[in-house]
C-alpha cells in the first residue's frame, strides 16, 4: 500500500501518514453507508429534500400523502371592547354602538328590585348587579360566540381574558346561573356564602 501511494503521488509517505489516510477513507465509506440506511430507514426524508424553504412552494394535495391535521375551530369570534361608551342595562346585559346584547347563560334581577337581607334590612340588588356588570366589562375586551336574534340583538357567551364572564358574575352571587349553563357548582357556592341576592332568603327559596 505504502509503494502504491508512492507511485501516485511521486513521493514516499511515512507508514504513520498512510494510515491516517487509510483510516480517513474507510471512516468516509462507512459514513455513507450510514447514510443510505437512514435513507432506507426513513423513507418520508431523503437527504436532499429541502424540509423548510423561504420560497413559494406549489402544493401538490393529490401526489403529496401528507398527514393533514385539522384546522382548531375558534369559538369566540365576535370581538368588544366595552368603552365608556357602554350602557349596562341590568346585570346580565348592555347596549354597544346601538346593539342590545344579552349574556346567554345568566339570569339577573331587574334593576329596580329590592332584597331584604335575614335581619330585614333591604339593599339595592338588582342596581347592584348592573353596577357590578359595568364594573366587570368596562374598559375591557371581550371575546365572545354570538347568535343574532335580531338586527339590533344579540345572544352572547363570552370571555374576559381566561375568564369565563358568567361565572364570575355568577360567582358574585349578584345574577343567576341559568338551567344547563354548567354554573351549577359555583351558584351551589354563591347560595351558601350568601353572597349578592342570595342574602335574601326568598332568593334562596326560589322566589327571586
């Protein structure tokens, strides 16, 4: 081998370059075959497809057996932003821009209505609670699902920020939840700290 790189290159190679080449070429050999077997290996990704490209790419969608995931759905797509420009109506609706919308899941009292605490004494609940919808709302950015019952009414579901608006009205205890809304624990909760109308004990017999 030492005489055969000699008569190539014209010059004699010490044994110890010899076989540092030797060793160079059969690493590069087994490279290669490595690379073959991943190739086999790996049948979606050869080593010249290009997987990210900042280029238009025409996609093929009858030749190309990609997995397709599906697109997420978003629920809430009607966006508003509460300014001062809102006007609360009673604690589980308000007008924005000339729209009347009214949150789907709760039941508030209106707005005139008095409760009595245990001791007799009467408070404002139902004012009470659309001061606590403004305070809630105003200023605010709500997302929310929309069903249009009319050209100026809407039925909403919404959220603000990672809250779910109706519970934390209902949390308040100052509305109700309404049958099927999935409140059912957090009004439980409401009931049994008296908070908001339910201080009054004809609320939490059912009358209010």
């Amino acid at each position: 081998m030492l005489q055969h790189f000699s008569r190539l290159t014209g010059a004699s190679l010490k044994p110890s370059l010899v076989v540092l080449l030797l060793a160079t070429t059969m690493h590069g050999a087994g490279a290669e075959e490595r690379r073959a077997d991943a190739e086999r290996r790996l049948p979606f990704a050869r080593a010249g497809d290009r997987i990210w490209t900042d280029r238009p790419v025409r996609v093929d969608r009858d030749n190309q057996p990609y997995q397709r995931i599906p697109g997420i759905r978003y629920r809430f797509t009607l966006g508003l932003r509460a300014g001062r420009g809102v006007t609360v109506t009673d604690g589980g609706s308000f007008i924005l821009k000339g729209t009347v919308y009214l949150l789907s899941r709760v039941f508030a009292p209106p707005p005139h209505r008095l409760c009595r605490t245990d001791e007799g004494q009467r408070f404002v609940c139902g004012a009470r609670a659309r001061a606590y919808l403004r305070k809630t709302i105003l200023n605010h950015y709500l997302e929310c699902r929309s069903d249009r019952l009319g050209r100026y009414v809407r039925l909403i579901d919404c959220r603000l920020g990672n809250l779910d608006l109706a519970q934390v009205l209902v949390e308040s205890g100052n509305v109700r939840a309404v049958a099927g809304a999935g409140l059912e624990a957090v009004e439980a909760q409401a009931v049994a700290s008296r908070s908001g109308t339910w201080a009054d004990p004809l609320c939490r017999a059912g009358d209010c």
